[in-house]
C-alpha cells in the first residue's frame, strides 16, 4: 500500500515538474520576442535586476548608435514606444504600430495638436508599420495615452529610468 501511494507521489511531482518546466519554457519564449519585436537591433532588459517580461523596459546602444535608446514592447496590442534623449536633454518619442500600408505614405487624422494642427501618422518605406512621434520636455508627462483614429498608445513613463540616457549627454560635452 505505501509503496503504491509512493508511486502516485513520484508521478504527480513528476508531472507537475514538467508542467513548471514548460511554464518556464513559454515565459522565457515569450521574452524572447519581446526583445525581438520589430527590429534588428540588439536589445537588453534596461534594468537586470528587473524579472524581465514582455511590459519591462528595453535599451539598446549598439555600435552604429551613437547614444541609447529605450523602448518598451506592448505584443498584445502591436506596438512598441521608443525615447531617446537630445543634447539639450528633451526627450523625443514615437511609437511604431505593426500594420501593413502604404509605404513612404502620411495619413492625416482627425486628431489635432491644441494649435489646430493635425497630427499625422508615417508609413514607413517597409510598408509594415505606421510611426507616431512627439517631442517632450526634459522629462516626458508621466503617461502618454492618445487615440488616432484606432491607432492608440498608452505608455507610463513614470516607470522608466532615464538616468543612463542623460549621463551619456553629460559625458559627450567633455571638452
């Protein structure tokens, strides 16, 4: 009888070190593709000390860039948010939204900026994606949330680090 109920235990710890294993598995697939996501860049988790998921922040500074950049991947909705920062350390941002168009096209919403000027979505030359982009002040709002005409971003600043950015900044005015 104990040897029987042994059995069973081997085979439900068995089976649930598998299911573990496989959970892990999709997880670290499922990471993967984020940092994958859209680019031919090399990108890492911004914060190692961070779980990374496919919701953390990402940075690259690869050789052919001369300063970094952050983004962070939203793969439910298809779009990734991008910031970089200007000498004068304002922030630039864009979003890039994975939909087929027209390429080297502009689409003009029906979303205006509070002067009365229309903003204006890019296709790029690859036809697989649309471009957003504003300029923010040294520090960007804590989030950005906009809808043009479907194409919606909902980003939360106020959980990204944008101190490696403005000490690269500083250390380029080294005279």
């Amino acid at each position: 009888m104990l040897k029987k109920i042994l059995k069973y235990t081997l085979y439900v710890l068995l089976f649930l070190a598998a299911i573990i294993f496989f959970v892990f598995l999709y997880l670290e697939y499922q990471k993967s593709l984020a940092l994958g996501f859209s680019t031919t860049k090399k990108w890492e988790w911004e914060d190692k000390s961070y779980n990374p998921n496919s919701d953390g922040v990402q940075i690259s500074s690869g050789d052919d860039m001369k300063k970094s950049i952050l983004r962070r991947v939203h793969m439910s909705e298809n779009y990734a948010v991008y910031a970089y920062k200007n000498d004068d350390y304002t922030v630039s941002t864009f979003v890039i939204f994975q939909a087929k168009c027209k390429p080297d096209t502009v689409i003009t919403t029906t979303q205006k900026f509070s002067n009365g000027e229309p903003k204006t979505l890019r296709c790029q030359s690859d036809g697989v994606s649309l471009v957003y982009s504003v300029l923010w002040g040294r520090k960007p709002s804590d989030t950005w949330s906009e809808n043009l005409d479907g194409y919606k971003v909902d980003e939360a600043f106020y959980r990204w680090n944008f101190d490696r950015l403005d000490r690269e900044i500083t250390l380029s005015k080294a005279k």
